[in-house]
C-alpha cells in the first residue's frame, strides 16, 4: 500500500482554484521554468485572476529551500486550470473538447527548463546563470535544448512517491508510454495514465525527457 508523502501546506486562498471534487483519471507532469522555491510558485499565483494553479509544487536545490520538498496548496480532489487548453487544440487532433483541467491531477517540478551554453557557462530564458553539476546534457537536443536545468534525486523521488500514491489512490495506471513528450491524442481523449504538458500542448517545454526521470517511470 502506498504511503502519503510528507506534504508541506501553504495558505493559498479558494479563490485561485475550483474546489469542486472531480473524478481523477490523469497525472500531468510540469516545470515552472523558474527558481527552485515551490512555496513562491503558490504565491506568484495568488496574484493571477485565472485560475492558473496545480495542488502540488516541488521545490528544488537552493539556500532558502528544502530540496524535494512537497508544497501542496489545496487537495488533489479538487482543480486549477494548469492545462491551457482550448477547443482549438481539440480541433487541432480531431477530438471533441473535454475539460482536462478537472479531471487531472497536476505536479509543477521547480525547474529553469531549457539553457543556453554561452562562453562555458549555461544560462536561463532570463539570463541567469545555472552551475554546470546541475546541468543535463541530452543525447539527442528536444525542442531546440540539447542542455537543460537538472531535476535533483529529491525531487524525482518526490514525484515518485506522489505518483504512486495517487495512482493507488484514484486507480490512474502508472504505465510508462513514450509517447507523452509530444502530442498524443490519448491524452486528448482523456485516457487514464501519466503524463507530461507537452502531450497536449506543442509550444511548452515541460517536462523535458531527462534520463534519470524516465527511468523512474518505467520503474513504477
């Protein structure tokens, strides 16, 4: 039996989610291209008027946080409009719109994303600079990265623990399918199972296909 992982709560107000409780059938895997503080993530959110959140936010290496650490700002029964989908993505794989906002549970992993190597040193979309141990190198470059900000072994860990315990908890298949680092018209018709945001959205970057975090999948 899975065990829930220690969680952290934040206050985050019922007026940045819908705390309505909805049947589960997905896991959507993100990264807020950011810093590593997951309790900042709820309070940047706080600020938008749209809805624009996921229950769960992992922190990740940094002198004012705890890396791994699981930052939850309401239940996973409820929802936030973490997707960004519109009809016209629907369209866009001849499938009929459904709101997968409210039946998905979503994971944002604090992470920069894709870098830029400069002169030896590898820098963000804003120009700040990431120390080269946490930098991935990807064989094959994805969606124009070959280097991108490194998921730590904690917050890979964390992501595990939350996969396995939800999967139990609202029967979601953990079953690695390749398929879910681009469009997938699975995801779209809202078959059960994990995945990422680029399964239903081309222009994200999130997650990308880091090594050590598929294989944590297929471990499951």
């Amino acid at each position: 039996m899975a065990t829930l992982p220690k969680i952290t709560k934040v206050d985050f107000p019922e007026s940045c989610y819908y705390k309505e409780v909805t049947e589960k059938t997905q896991i959507y895997l993100h990264h807020t291209a950011g810093n590593s503080n997951a309790k900042a993530v709820f309070s940047g959110w706080t600020k938008r008027t749209d809805k624009v959140s996921t229950c769960i936010s992992i922190s990740g290496k940094g002198k004012s946080t705890i890396d791994g650490e699981i930052v939850q700002g309401f239940s996973s029964r409820y929802w936030g409009n973490h997707l960004g989908l519109g009809s016209k993505h629907f369209a866009a794989v001849g499938v009929t719109y459904r709101n997968l906002n409210k039946t998905s549970i979503g994971i944002e992993i604090c992470n920069w994303g894709g870098l830029k190597e400069v002169n030896g040193k590898y820098l963000t979309y804003v120009n700040t600079e990431v120390p080269k141990d946490e930098v991935t190198k990807l064989d094959t470059p994805y969606k124009g990265y070959t280097y991108w900000h490194s998921y730590t072994d904690a917050q890979i860990q964390s992501t595990k623990e939350l996969l396995l315990y939800w999967g139990e908890t609202y029967g979601i298949p953990l079953t690695y399918n390749a398929d879910i680092f681009d469009i997938t018209k699975r995801a779209y018709m809202g078959e059960k199972g994990v995945f990422t945001h680029n399964s239903v959205r081309k222009d994200k970057l999130d997650i990308y296909p880091c090594p050590r975090m598929i294989a944590m999948l297929k471990s499951l």
